[in-house]
C-alpha cells in the first residue's frame, strides 16, 4: 500500500479533481467528490441555507463544501442587472463535496470516508503552454480614457473610489498542480489556492481574506494600498511610507468604514470593531496595507444573509459598493468572471473562510487568463495606477517564464 | 424609534449601529418606504450616498413632508438634501474628501454644541453646499478649519440637523456624543 506521501504525488499526477487550499499551518488537499454543485443566482439561496446546513459537525470534520463564486454570481445576487458583456461561459459558481482530506502540516495525515481512496491512475495527459507574452485587453491609452471618465464620475459624487479591471490572457493548458507549488515556492500568500477539475483549473496566491466565520464570531481583513519592493524598503519603511501618503490613507480609510458596514448589516448593534488598523503585510514583489475588522453575528442571519452582505468585496470595486458595480458594468467590456468573486470553505455546522478570488489565474478552454485591478482615486494617475497593476500580475506571469 | 433612509450607501449601517445604540432604528431603502414604520418613528435620518439631492425626489418630499413635525437628522448627502429642500444650491467643491480626517470648529452660538470648540472627522464628499445660505431658522453652525466649507447646519425650531462630514466613521472619534445630543434632545 502506498503511504501518504506516495499517495498525495500519485493523486497530483492523476487526472482526479482536487483542491488545494492554504492555512496558517500548512495545506489542506480536498479530493474524492462525491457531489458538485453549479450554483447560479436562482438556487445559491438554496445551496448556502439548505444544502449546507444538514449536518451538525465541528470545522475539523469531513463534512464540508469547498469551491467558489464568480463576480457576476455574487452581483445578481445583490440584485444588479448586467448589460451584454464579452464572456467564455466559464462556470457562476461551483462547489464540491470531499470524501477524502488530506492535512499537509510536519507530517501528512488523511482522513477518508471512500474505500480504497488510495487506488488512483497516474495520467499521461500532455500540457503545453506558448512561450509568447501574455496579450493586455486594455492599452495605457485605452486605461487612461476609463479613469478619466471615472474622475469625472469621482467629481460628480456618483462614486467615491472605483477599481478598473485589466486582463492578461494567452494560449496554452497548464499543468494546475505543478504551477501551484512552483508559484508557493515563490509566493505563499494566506489565501493560496488551487482547484483542478477535468476541464478547468484556477491557481491563486491571494492575500486577501474576505470571511472568517467561527460560530457567531465572523471577521473580515481589507486589503488597500500596495507598495512595490525596492533593495531599500522594509516593512517599518513601508508602513511609514503608507502614513505618509495620503491617497494610500483615504483609500485605505474609505474600505475601513465601508467594511465596517458590510459586517454591521449582519452583527449585533456596536459589536462591530476594528481589531487591527493599518498594519503591512509582506509578500514577494509588494507591500500591502491591511485591517482587520471583526464582529458578532446576529441571532437568526444566515449564511446567505452573511455572503450578500460581504461579497462580492468592497475593497475590489470600489465605494459605494452598488452604484460602483453599476458604473464598472457600464465600461467594463469583458466580464471578470471569477476575477473579485470568492473561493472558500463552508462547513456543514455553518462556520465559513472565503477569500477574494484575486492574483488568481483561470484556464479553461485552452486560454490561461488573470485580471488585475486597482484604483481610481483623485491624486493618482492612469499610469501609475496602470503600473500598480503590472505589479500585482508579476509573480503570476512569471510563472511562465 | 428612530426611521433611517438608505440611499444605497456603503456607509449607511455604520449610521445604523450608532443610531441604534441610543434608538431602535429602522433602515430601509429609499425607494422602498415603510409609510406606516415612516409615520410612526420620531425621528428621521438621511444617509449619506451616491450623487447629489436632485437624484433622490422622494427623499425630498419626505423632508418636506415632516419638517416641523419630526426631529430630522441628514449626514452628508442627507445633509445635502435638507439645505438643497431649503433653497441653497449644490456645488463641487475644489479638493476632493474622501476618506479623509479634517478639524472642525463650531462657529455658532446658536449651536446646541459648544461655541469655539474643534473635533477630528471623518469626510466624504466631492460636492458641497454653495454659499451664502440664506435662512431665518436654519444656520451654518460648523466649518472646516482649514477650507472654511459649511460643515453642519442646525434648526432647533424646527429641530432640523445636518451634517456634511460622517459621525459614523472611525475617523470620528466624537461621532456617537454628537448624535446623542440630537437625539436626546
């Protein structure tokens, strides 16, 4: 028989679905589904307050539902109308039942509900991925248009702060599992991810954590501001740099207060409090300026009440959240698909941890594509904030290299 | 109780919370009045929000509605709306606020605040109301430190209450002793 490690590089080179997701000890590796559910917005109600709900068991347990939200999923879901935009009818959402875990910590231990989960095939399947530059759908010029039109908006108090989208796209099938430990030796962010299904993969290094919900207790941690790294810079120099710049601090201010809301729609009257206020957080090519923002949950909310109230995230569209997504609705051509929407876990005693699904890349149908994003804020500029961006795809595009 | 009115901010339950607090509070939208809940509470406030107050009619004609009748309360668009209903006209301003912390000085002894006296707050607006502001009853009572920008206005007749910057941010520290003060009055 095999053991645990001959196991887990056996599963990596099958073709079986599994999931990969990082916590603050190790990896949590999800496989063996015995279920999968594609949640779009007539049953996720359904799904988060029926389906997931049918079993009383602790967070350790096996009994648990992990997958994902796209953006435009989670916006109907607030009750917003799309126009037609360019889309690959990639999935709205889907979420997955796991037989088999496996805990990544100092040692390996599995937990397993199927007989014989160790009997898996090696594949042989071929990847290929062009050694071509990634195309950009936006241009510097085209990018410069959208955030002068966003200023004028800015002005016009129709928004306060509002995030452009970019996305970088080419040819190719990549091989999911290898790309992802390639990408944790380079970059392990908190909110690190990896799904691989027959016909599509996503590979993330997300920092961000948007839902931490233990019993009553829920917590969310904004990001806003990012920095690049320079031979120069350490985390005490960013953080006075981030004090010091005062479009990082209004930024981070305005996500601060709107995240604060988002959680008070759901918590208990002045149980809502800021835990952490702008600390810096370190990852491989930048810097980010975070909170930590926590509070009690009200008697009778349930997790569909909770997701409509935090996702999609605030600090990845802009503020006030809906007249945000309306205006972004308007010029963004391309749909963001799963770009901004949130992967997570829900347990079946109702405990949940999503993240936003960003620094996260899609393949599906032959094209491996990854949006970034950040903000239009008056006192920046289209081109720095253009160059922001290119910052927050490197480590992903460099995977590539 | 105390009858908020969301005009879809992402800021509006932070209000909701400090209300609450010191008032059973009721939010709803503002296309979506609760007539009887709206009748009923003793006071109303207006959140903050996207545009400005010609964008929001309804909200308009309920302030008129109930000025004299009911303690109204407006934060930042609401205030907006109340010095809009009362004749002044809405501006953009030069430097854009949001997000941003700024000293403000009561500078009306007509305050129910103490004259001369500073606090930090929370800011959030590109427009603002243009001056002069002509009104029997209703007076400019507060303005930035630095820009001079009208900051507050107070009618404590009719027991109207605006004000521009955000008591319910975290950059206010002083936010909830402000709202108590109106509502406790």
């Amino acid at each position: 028989m095999l053991n645990n490690n001959e196991y887990l590089n056996k599963l990596y080179r099958s073709d079986q679905p599994l999931i990969i997701y990082k916590n603050s000890n190790g990896f949590d590796v999800y496989t063996d589904f015995s279920k999968k559910y594609l949640i779009n917005k007539k049953n996720i109600k359904n799904f988060l307050n029926i389906q997931t709900k049918k079993k009383k068991s602790n967070s350790n347990s096996l009994n648990c539902y992990v997958g994902f939200f796209g953006y435009k999923l989670l916006c109907e879901n607030i009750g917003i109308k799309f126009p037609k935009q360019k889309t690959n009818n990639f999935y709205n959402g889907i979420f997955y039942q796991p037989l088999t875990k496996v805990r990544i910590r100092k040692n390996i231990s599995i937990q397993s509900l199927k007989n014989n989960f160790r009997n898996i095939k090696i594949d042989n399947k071929k990847y290929s991925v062009l050694n071509k530059k990634f195309d950009l759908n936006l241009s510097l010029q085209q990018y410069s248009k959208l955030f002068d039109d966003f200023s004028k908006n800015i002005k016009q108090g129709k928004t306060y702060q509002i995030k452009i989208a970019q996305t970088y796209s080419k040819k190719g099938k990549v091989n999911a599992v290898e790309l992802f430990w390639k990408l944790m030796k380079m970059n392990k962010s908190p909110e690190s991810f990896l799904i691989r299904d027959k016909n599509y993969s996503i590979i993330s290094c997300s920092p961000e954590t948007l839902i931490l919900k233990k019993k009553n207790l829920i917590k969310t941690k904004p990001i806003a501001g990012t920095l690049r790294k320079t031979k120069s810079l350490n985390k005490n120099k960013a953080l006075s740099f981030f004090r010091k710049n005062e479009k990082e601090t209004k930024e981070h201010n305005m996500i601060v207060d709107m995240e604060r809301n988002d959680l008070s729609k759901i918590c208990k009257t002045g149980s809502v409090k800021i835990e952490k206020l702008k600390r810096v957080e370190e990852y491989r090519d930048l810097f980010h300026y975070v909170s930590t923002i926590k509070g009690l949950i009200k008697k009778n909310i349930t997790n569909h009440e909770i997701i409509s109230s935090l996702m999609p995230g605030g600090s990845v569209i802009g503020c006030p959240k809906i007249s945000t997504i309306q205006l972004l609705n308007n010029k963004e051509k391309n749909d963001r698909n799963i770009y901004t929407g949130s992967f997570g876990v829900i347990h079946s005693n109702g405990d949940m941890r999503f993240n936003i699904m960003i620094r996260t890349l899609l393949n599906f149908k032959n094209n491996i594509n990854l949006s970034v994003a950040s903000g239009v804020i008056l006192g920046s500029t289209a081109k720095k904030e253009y160059n922001e961006n290119y910052i927050k795809a490197k480590s992903l595009l460099e995977l590539f290299h | 109780m105390i009858y908020l009115i969301d005009h879809e901010d992402s800021f509006t339950y932070n209000l909701a919370h400090l209300l609450d607090s010191i008032e059973p509070t009721f939010v709803s939208n503002y296309y979506d009045i609760n007539t009887v809940k709206l009748e009923k509470s003793s006071t109303i406030v207006l959140s903050p929000g996207p545009g400005e107050p010609k964008d929001y009619p309804k909200t308009t004609k309920i302030y008129k509605k109930y000025k004299g009748k009911k303690k109204i309360l407006g934060i930042c668009l609401g205030f907006q709306q109340i010095v809009y209903s009362e004749g002044a006209k809405i501006t953009q301003q030069k430097n854009i606020l949001h997000g941003y912390q700024s000293y403000i000085k009561i500078i009306n002894h007509k305050s129910i605040f103490k004259n001369n006296s500073e606090f930090l707050a929370g800011r959030y607006h590109s427009l603002k109301m243009a001056e002069p502001f002509n009104s029997k009853s209703m007076h400019i009572t507060m303005r930035c430190k630095k820009t001079n920008v009208a900051m507050a206005v107070e009618d404590d007749i009719n027991q109207v209450y605006g004000f521009q910057f955000h008591p319910d941010s975290f950059l206010t520290p002083n936010g909830k002793n402000l709202i108590k003060k109106i509502i406790s009055r």
